[in-house]
C-alpha cells in the first residue's frame, strides 16, 4: 500500500534561517573549540560519554516522541554497535568511520528485529519484550565478552587488551571529544531530516491514530520498522563513539538495567525536545560524576533520578526541556511587558 496521502506536501516550512539560531550555533561552535582547554583529563572524558549516551536518548526519544513506542532494547543496542566497532576495527584495522558505520549498520539490524514485535503490540507488552531482548543481549555480552585486539571470531586477547584505534584527526582527548560533538551533530541532523521528511509526517499519523493512517494510505509496518531501525542505528553510533572514546568496552557496563535508566532519563530529560537527550545525557553522565567530585556517592544520582521521573511523570510531562521553555517564554513575555510599560 502506498502512502500517497504525503505527496506534495512541503519537507521545509520556510528557508528562511532565523538570526537567533544562527547565533546559537556561532556560541555553540565557539564553545565547541575553547571548551576543552578548561577542562582536566576526568572531565574530558566523562563528557565524551555524555556525548555518546545524548545519540543513545535521542534514539529512545525517537521511538516514543514519533511513534508513542517503548522501547528497552536501546542499551542493550549500544553494546551491539560498540562490539561491531571494536571487532572491525582489531580485525581489519579499518579506519574508525567505517568500524563506526558497521557498528550502526549492526545495531540497526538487531534493532529492527526488536522492532518487529511493534507491528502488533504496543505500550506494557512491547516494553516487556523490549527489555527481555536487552536481557538477551546481556547474557551474550556477559558470556562472550569484547573483543579486544585477539584472533577469531570473537576476538579475544590471552595477553595484554589493545586499545580501539581513534579517527587520525581525532588522537587526543580534547579532539576526540570535538569529534564526538560532532558526531552528534550529525545524528541530530539525521533525525531532523527524517523528521521534515516524509517518515516524520507518516510517523505523525500513525501516532495520531493507526486507523487513520491505514486509510490514508500509509504503510504502517514499513514505517514502524524504518523506525525502529533508524534508533537502532543511532544507538549502534553511540555504542562506537563510546568504544573510542574509552578505548575498550566492559562486559559488565551493558546490563538491561540501564536501557531503564536510558528511558526513564529521557523522559525526565524531555523527550518531545531537542533539548532532551542533552539533559539525559548529563544526567546520566555526568550528574554522578559531579557527585564523585565532591565525594559523594555517585549511586545517590539513582534516587534523585526516580524522584525527577516522579515529577515528570505527574506535573512536568514534557520533562526538563519543557519547563526551561516555559521559563523562557515567561521572561521573554516579561520583558516585553516591561519594555511596553517604559515605552
């Protein structure tokens, strides 16, 4: 069945750029290059795993802003995209994009058959299935490992661990956490394409209502697996980033537990903004880390976080992003009453 119901329909609503968002990403560009000379060795890293952990929550926020889909599996995605990564890169010695490109074409592989159980459930029941999947994902982690510089298929080392080799451009710490901005930049720009595009406008109707768009002519199950697949692939990019950035993964870091936290962050965070996966990011990130600076137990950012998607869930539903909006615009209003008033 074809979707002809969105043919012609405009992908931009304006070409116009506004000023205001040119500005921002001047600012954010400036602060792109001068960020890292102040930052120390700890810090670097830590906010190259907050970039990678933001591509990770905007894979979640895809599923559920779009499609209203649960999904639990996105950690568990990010394991397989760092494996890929790392196997490609010790095996083949590719270069670090390609080892990057076939972690996210891996995990948008696996994610797609996560995936699968979309096209006929939906909320609780996919959440359960979800995150059995992660579960799986797991125990294979657990039980086979990283591959980390050894021979087979596996790739597994009886001597010293090697490093995954970074991107040439990108040696240093405070390049590889350019690289990794930029990276997710780039995912950013992905999701927005799809957005404006075509799938954004189906993915719209089927959230609306899936009757409707069956009769407007949308293919729904195409659509809910691109879906799917695309946060896949998104989460295998993370998975790569963050074997990069660290050099070698840990079996242990993957546990289905954390594709909770990834969600229930996202939600905290905002899932219907932007702005949202940068907070989850932080707040998975470097929020513990934060704590660990001034000596504080970093599993204590775990009872914050619950309280956070207490409040989101029952006052706050577009999450922190939403509430920073909501500010903004009422200073913004503020302002203009009182420059009216002076006038």
């Amino acid at each position: 069945m074809t979707d002809r119901s969105l043919e012609g329909v405009p992908l931009v609503a304006s070409s116009r750029l506004p000023l205001r968002e040119v500005a921002v990403c001047a600012g954010a560009l400036a602060a792109l290059y001068f960020l890292p000379s102040f930052l120390s060795e700890y810090w670097l890293r830590v906010l190259i795993s907050v970039a990678a952990l933001v591509i990770a929550s905007l894979s979640v926020s895809l599923l559920f802003a779009q499609l209203g889909m649960v999904s639990l599996a996105q950690f568990g995605l990010l394991g397989v995209g760092g494996w890929l990564a790392l196997r490609i890169s010790h095996g083949l010695g590719a270069p670090f994009e390609l080892a990057l490109l076939t972690g996210g074409a891996a995990a948008a592989l696996v994610g797609l058959v996560v995936g699968l159980p979309a096209l006929r459930m939906r909320g609780l029941y996919l959440a359960i299935i979800t995150l059995m999947m992660a579960g799986a994902i797991q125990v294979l982690i657990s039980a086979f490992g990283f591959p980390d510089g050894g021979t087979g298929i596996l790739g597994k080392s009886t001597g010293a661990r090697l490093m995954m080799a970074r991107p040439f451009l990108a040696q240093s710490d405070p390049a590889y956490f350019r690289y990794a901005i930029v990276i997710a930049a780039l995912c950013y720009l992905l999701v927005f394409v799809h957005l404006r595009g075509r799938p954004g406008r189906a993915w719209a109707m089927i959230r609306r209502s899936e009757v409707c768009a069956l009769s407007g002519g949308v293919d729904i199950v195409a659509y809910k697996v691109w879906a799917f697949a695309l946060a896949g692939f998104l989460a295998g990019i993370a998975g790569g980033l963050l074997a990069g950035g660290v050099g070698q993964l840990d079996g242990s870091a993957f546990p289905a537990s954390q594709s909770i936290m990834l969600f229930a962050l996202t939600i905290v965070g905002g899932a219907y903004s932007w702005l949202g996966p940068i907070i989850a990011g932080l707040l998975l990130r470097a929020f513990p880390a934060l704590l660990n600076e001034f000596h504080v137990d970093g599993n204590i950012a775990t009872m914050v976080f619950g309280v956070g998607l207490l409040h989101a869930l029952m006052t706050a539903p577009q999450g922190i992003a939403g509430q920073l909006a909501d500010a903004f615009r009422a200073i913004s209003r503020l302002f203009k009453v009182s420059g009216g008033t002076a006038t």
